[in-house]
C-alpha cells in the first residue's frame, strides 16, 4: 500500500491504513511526523524513490468498477434524502462554476464533501486542519475569498457558523469578499450521532451533552450585520442560488433535522458493502 503525505482525517481511509496487512509504504516529504498510525514499513521523501515491480495490468479496471458501483450505491442511498448533509455537499459541489474555491468547514461538512460530492478536478478545496476545530472557519472563507479573484463558497455547520459569526463584521473601510456561505442548519452537533457518542446507551443525555441544540435564527443574526440571507428548500433551490453570480457576502441557509442521520449513513454503508460484495477488490 501507497500513502501520499499524511493521512486524511476521514476513519474509513485511516482503518484501512491500520488493518490492511500489507506492507505499506509512506511518502512524506516533511521528515517530522510521516506515520501518525506507526503502519509504515518504509518511508520516503519522495514519490520518485517509490519502486513499482511487476504492476498489476487488472488493478485498476477492478478499483474503477468497484468505484462506479459504490458510487451508485451512495447515489441511491441518498435519493429522497434531502436535506441531508450528503444532498447538499453534492448539490453545492455540482452547481459550482468552474474554477471556483470552496472552503470546508470542520465537522459533517468536510466530511460530507469527501463521502457524496462529485469529483471534479476544476475547482479546489480548503480546510482547516490540526487544532482549529470549528474556531475561525468564517473567517477563512472570508480571507480566503479576499485572497483569490475566483468565485469563493463556503460549507459549514450551524455551530461552525455561530462560532465564528463575528467574520461576518467587517469595517466600512475594510474591503468586503464576493462569497457566498451556505450553512447547514441541523440546530446543534450532528456529527456526534454517527460517533460512540450516538449509540443508543447514551440517548438520554445526548441532546444536551452532545446534540447541543441552539434554536438560534440566523437569519435575524445575518441582518444585524446587514448580510444578504436566503433560505433554501430544495436541491434545486441551491443549485440555482450557487449557480446565480453575486457580488459580496451572502448567506445560503439549509434547515435540516439530525434525527434518522445514523440511520441514513448505516443504510448507506450496508448498501456499499452490498454492492461490493465479492467484487475482486473485496
């Protein structure tokens, strides 16, 4: 196995990393801290010092029919969902113009970006990493739009998006970003319905210790700092909101529900695993 720099957040890529059993090689061209999972057999600093010997001619036709088919699997797993997380990654992604940026916020949305949003090579990506949490991902977005002459949009969770509601404050004399934030309002800490935390055995203190519902309205906090706000309904209202050029700072609220979130992702990963079942990459 080939690891490229350092290991992506996401439990699926790193369980696979730590379980596989093969040797696994680590490219890393930063020497400091290569291996987190201590799973590599060798580590070099770069991709040319790798040595592929007799490749295999069938790899890669099988890993692409494995990946069409849990493509499909994910697509119809989310069919109907809306407004799930994974609908509204890819709905943003999909409507999104070409050459434009997009700013993941911490939590479900990074990671719903990864799991359902389409691939596509003409857009880039950012990410806070390490530490930061859900601190300052507005104000990411914000510089991040500053700092780029390309259309800009951010996806971030209603807890990452009150964190750091003091981004949409900018002085008068300051300049202001043309960004577009679309907020994924499911009232409080979903992502912690698909961890330990979300299992059964812990449903009578999870809302408050956990789920943290805020009841805040957004809407009435984006018109204190006089930011244009829209609530959207559909797949298809987002797709034509990211879609319609807009100039300045605006805000795309999408109000949702956590509950039936564990159960939707459960149903998904059944429905890959089914899909892939006896497949050749198995």
């Amino acid at each position: 196995m080939l690891v490229v720099g350092r290991p992506t957040l996401g439990r699926a890529l790193s369980q696979l990393v730590r379980r596989s059993g093969v040797a696994v090689t680590a490219v890393e061209p930063d020497p400091r801290w290569p291996d987190p999972f201590h799973t590599a057999s060798r580590i070099v600093l770069d991709l040319h010092d790798v040595q592929v010997v007799d490749p295999d001619p069938e790899w890669l036709p099988a890993w692409t029919l494995a990946d069409k088919a849990a493509a499909d699997a994910v697509a119809d797993g989310l069919r109907g969902s809306w407004p799930s997380g994974g609908l509204v990654a890819s709905a943003l992604v999909s409507a999104m113009p070409a050459g434009s940026l997009l700013c993941c916020g911490s939590s479900n949305p990074v990671r719903d970006v990864d799991y359902f949003a389409p691939r596509r090579t003409d857009i880039d990506i950012l990410s806070n990493r390490g530490v930061a949490g859900i601190d300052g991902n507005v104000s990411t977005a914000v510089g991040a739009a500053l700092a780029s002459d390309r259309p800009t949009f951010a996806m971030v969770g209603d807890l990452t998006f009150l964190h750091d509601s003091n981004g949409l404050v900018i002085g008068p004399d300051e300049p202001r970003p043309d960004l577009t934030i679309v907020v994924f309002n499911d009232n409080g800490g979903a992502i912690f319905s698909l961890l330990e935390q979300g299992e059964p055995a812990y449903a009578d203190v999870f809302e408050r210790v956990f789920g943290t519902p805020h009841g805040a309205d957004l809407g009435a906090l984006c018109a204190a700092t006089r930011t244009p706000h829209l609530s959207v309904g559909s797949a298809a209202e987002l797709t034509a909101a990211v879609r319609t050029p807009s100039r300045g700072l605006r805000v795309l609220e999408v109000a949702a529900d956590r509950r039936g979130l564990r159960d939707l992702h459960k149903g998904i990963r059944a429905a890959v695993a089914s899909a892939l079942s006896g497949h050749p990459t198995d």
